[in-house]
C-alpha cells in the first residue's frame, strides 16, 4: 500500500492549490518540499498579487470594455506562437491558453470570491503593448491588484491545506529534497531524495544543502509544482536565446535562490518532455534592494509612461519603447546595446506618482490591508518606500541640474560615461513637445492617452510638463539592470495536467503544474506575456493538475485534448 494518494512536489502557489483541490476530492496528500515552512507559498507570496481578469466588475466600473475575443486576440497577438503542428512545442501551450483564457473570462473571479479573495477597485494597464492592433499587448486595463496582493492570495490555499493537515488529509515534508522520481512497472510511484538539515531562518533567506539522511515516499500520483530557473544565473545564462542578444553580465536577481529549476531536469530524466527552453521573461527595470533578502537580490519598479528612457551609451530608446510597455521587446533591445544597464531619467514629480515597486514587502499598505495607508499614498508625495530606495539605493541619482545629475550618474558607471550636454539636448528636445496639445514625440502621446484612463490619470501618470521646470525637480536618474523572473518553457502538459512524452503518450500518473510547466503545456505564453498570467497559470494549473490526479490518478496513455470539466468540490473537509 502507497504511503500516500498523492505527493505534490513544491509548496509554492501552484502546489498548494493542487494538493488543496487534491484532498478536497477525497486524496490523502503530501507535499514535498525542500526548504522549510517559512517559505509556504513560495514566490507568489513576494509578488504584487496581480491576476489577469477579462470583464470584470472592477473594469465595467472605471467604464473598460473588455470581453473574452478581445483577450483572446491580445492573448494569440502577444504569444506569437510560431512551433505549432501535430507533436510541436507549442501545440499544448495554445490549447492551454485558450482554456485559461476561457477561465479569466468565466469562473475564475467567482472562484476566488468563493475564497474570500478581493481586489483592489483600480485596475492597472500592465505591457501596453508595441503599437500594434494585432501585435503585443493589453489593448485595455486588466491587471487586477489582490487585496493583500501576494499573501493575500497565497492565504486561502494556506489555510485549506491547514484545515486539512489538521483533519490529517494532508502532511508537509520540508526540508526533503527530491532526487529522483521512483518507477513501478512502468508508473510513477512515488519520489526518493535527501533530507536536509532542519533549518529556521527568515522567508527567502538561502537555506543550506547540508544532507541529513535520505527518504523515498510512495504515491498513486506525483504532481511536480516546483517553479521555473530565475533563481539560478547560471541556468538562465546558459537557456539565454541569441535573439534577445547577449545574457547579462552583471544582473540582480527577482526570486530567492530556492527557484534552482532542479526539478526540470529530474522530470526531463522521468520521461517527461521539456519544450521551448529558450523562452524567458525578465524585466529590465531592476535595481538593487538595499535591504536584500538574498544575495544579488533585485525591485521591479514598475513605471508611468514619463521617464526618459536611455540606454547605456545616453541614446533615447525609439518608440515604442517607453517604461510599461513592452518587456521583452525593451530587454532585446537592450541585450543588443552593448551596456548591460539602462537609465531612466525623471523628476521629483514623477516619482510622486509613477514609480511603484513590485512586491508584497514594497507595498504595505496593500499587502496589510491599509484603507488609510492606501488613501495616504493617493493624496501624493514619495512612497514610504520608493523614498527607501531615493535614500538608501546605490542605484539612485538626485541632483538639481543636468551637469550634476550626468556627474553623479557616471560617478555610478564610471567605465561608461555620458555626455551631459547630449543628455541635456535630448530632455530639451523633449521638453519642447508639451508646450501645447500637438506635438510629434510619440512618448508624449502615450502620456496624453494614458490620462484618458481615469484610473492612469488618478494614481499613475502626471499631466504633461518639462522634465526640466525647476518647479518640478530635482531631477533625478535610476540605474536600471536586467532582473530575472520567469520561465515561460517547461514541462509539456496535456489539458490534464499530465506530463507527455517527447511521442506525445502521457507519463502514468505524472503530472506538472505551475511554473515548471510553464504555466500549462510547456509554454501557454508563448515569447511574452501580458501580465498577471503568472499567479493566474499557478491558480489555474495548480486546480486542474490537482482536480485530475484527485479523481483519477492513474491515467495513462493519450493525451486528453479537452480540459477536464469537473465541478469545483465541496470544501468541507
């Protein structure tokens, strides 16, 4: 007899909601993990809690018209799937895409409202796109903010899983490394590895690999939900595809050091097919924390559309390039500068009301549910924690003139100096363009548009003005470096969940959810993403490998082309 139904390997977002859905269909669960109960919840716990939602009330209300063949035309514009056919990379990753799609428009909200999850009333217009109809992009707002943005959705899967290891349905194994998964005539029965020495120390910090004993746990089913590789440089650099240019030499890191891609390699040694490994997503608006977490740990900014942009040599970025755009596109024409950092340049004003910081610790205010720190930060001035980094941060440059500011930013790269007098030609030039409602430069348009949105124009972006008004200032520039983050390839999946085989049969009772299978068929984004697709795919892979493998384990053989419709199960335990 197995000692368990079902073992869910990784207790991150995707593996809660899996063993969750898993013990709710009458499963006896463990979940496996190696580092320890600090970290429940994994990444998602550090994120901005931000999900992709398609028609939502919080959209009707700030007067966006959005619907499923909208998203659906962003979502195929933006993936740019181009290894489609019988047994190519991305024929599981479209089909995915189209059911998650199906999710943001359906069920999803009245899902996790069922969890008492709720979002902020502002929606955010994440990766606004590259100037195309058809091309990348959200055409409209959909990045809704969770209330208590990464714990806050991390939460009701925290304490399911709680309620049922109380009721003894489900047991956490931390600090157990798996190494290998265990085979019974042809089946996945079960994983054996090393357990590591007890260890207690602060979420995210990097925990030893000191071995202390080994084990082998045996199962009816395996679901790998062990996160992709941004935690590892090394593994990124080498997965670095040419048309992106040349990996960084020097990059901050957005994850903790957990996020080691182990587990693609043992799935790879399982039978399990791994596709479009080339496919990353990284920004390239990190800076250095300078309170870190882990080692080379880096901040997200997530920018308005009015910094100037340059790159490492002082040149303006083209259209449409601007901060909030297009990631990937922005990364590629970076990698292929030559600098393996960028500038934004700005002023007092600006950073007021455009700069946020992604992350569940660089937004208290959400993150604690705060009315009154939420309303504090609308009635303007610096972030409490954007002014951290203006005070603290190497990466930040103030100063009240040009020659100054250039000074000081060379002072900071001084292998790559500028020219204060282009730097100030190209603000002028700028400037020049806000004088009245007409003008030529389109960053200036995309300011004016954005203000359109009335969510843009009450939080997010300042009217028009002269970088260089004194009024304004001071002026200030922010060193940016490529920061890792996702994997968008991984294990390949059917609509199941279940792991397939390079011939396209599925591994006997093998399935993968999350980040390892880049988020659902080996690739549901494609070469880039819209945003909040990332705890979306962990939502709604983590229920649907958890839901298959509770309700029939043992599946083999052909894949199922349809995602299994099986009504959510009862919560009561």
């Amino acid at each position: 007899m197995p000692d368990t139904d079902v073992i869910v390997i990784g207790a991150g977002l995707a593996g809660l909601v899996a063993a969750t859905e898993a013990v709710a269909a009458g499963k006896r669960v463990v979940v496996v993990d190696q580092e320890s109960r600090e970290n429940l919840g994994g990444q998602a716990f550090w994120s901005l809690g931000g999900l992709f939602l398609v028609d939502t009330p919080e959209q009707r209300r700030m007067g966006i018209k959005d619907s499923h063949e909208l998203a659906w035309s962003d979502w195929k514009g933006t993936a740019g799937w181009d290894r489609l056919g019988s047994g190519g990379e991305d024929y599981w990753g479209k089909q995915w895409a189209r059911a998650y799609v199906e999710f943001a428009s359906g069920e999803m909200r009245a899902w996790l409202s069922g969890l008492d999850v709720k979002f902020f009333p502002l929606v955010g217009w994440a990766e606004r796109g590259d100037g195309t109809a058809g091309g990348h992009g959200n055409s409209v707002p959909r990045f809704h903010v969770t209330w208590g943005t990464g714990p806050g959705i991390c939460e009701p899967f925290v304490r399911l899983a709680k309620e049922a290891e109380v009721a003894g349905r489900l047991r956490y194994a931390f600090r157990h490394r798996v190494d290998d998964l265990v085979f019974t005539r042809g089946v996945v029965s079960g994983v054996r590895g090393t357990r590591l020495a007890p260890t207690h120390v602060a979420r995210g910090v990097a925990t030893s690999r000191e071995p202390a004993g080994e084990f082998e746990l045996s199962a009816g089913a395996i679901i790998v939900a062990s996160g992709g590789i941004g935690g590892n440089l090394d593994l990124v650099r080498a997965a670095w595809p040419p048309r992106l240019g040349l990996p960084p030499g020097e990059a901050v890191v957005g994850v903790p050091a957990h996020v080691d891609g182990r587990m693609v390699g043992i799935t790879a040694r399982a039978g399990g097919r791994i596709v479009n490994g080339d496919r990353m997503w990284h920004y390239v608006e990190g800076v250095r924390n300078w309170d870190p977490v882990w080692a080379q740990h880096g901040i997200r900014i997530i920018p308005g559309p009015s910094s100037v942009w340059l790159d490492g040599a002082g040149d303006r970025l083209p259209a449409p390039l601007y901060p909030g755009f297009d990631t990937l596109g922005t990364l590629e024409y970076l990698r292929q500068s030559g600098f393996d950092h960028s500038w934004f340049v700005l002023n007092q004003r600006i950073i007021e009301k455009e700069f946020v910081l992604s992350g569940s610790e660089q937004n208290l205010d959400l993150t604690n549910r705060s009315v009154r720190d939420v309303i504090g930060r609308a009635r303007g001035g610096v972030p409490a924690s954007v002014q951290a980094f203006l005070d603290h941060g190497e990466d930040f440059v103030v100063a009240p003139t040009v020659r100054e500011l250039v000074a000081g930013m060379n002072a900071l790269v001084p292998e790559a100096p500028l020219d204060p007098d282009k730097v100030e030609r190209i603000l002028r030039e700028r400037d020049l363009q806000v004088d009245n409602e007409f003008g030529k430069d389109f960053q200036i348009m995309a300011i004016r548009a954005a203000r359109a949105f009335r969510g843009d124009r009450m939080t997010r972006t300042v009217p028009p003005h002269p970088i260089l008004d004194p009024a304004a200032g001071p002026l200030i520039a922010v060193r940016l470096s490529v920061l890792t983050r996702k994997t968008l390839g991984g294990v390949q999946t059917d609509l199941a969940g279940r792991v397939l085989r390079m011939d396209g049969t599925a591994v006997p009772a093998l399935y993968a959810a999350g980040e390892v299978a880049g988020f659902g068929g080996g690739g549901v984004h494609g070469y880039r993403a819209l945003e909040g697709t990332f705890l979306g795919g962990c939502l709604y892979l983590g229920g649907v490998a958890g839901r298959a493998a509770g309700y029939a384990p043992g599946l083999s053989g052909s894949p199922i082309t349809r995602p299994p419709r099986i009504p959510p199960p009862a919560r009561a335990l």
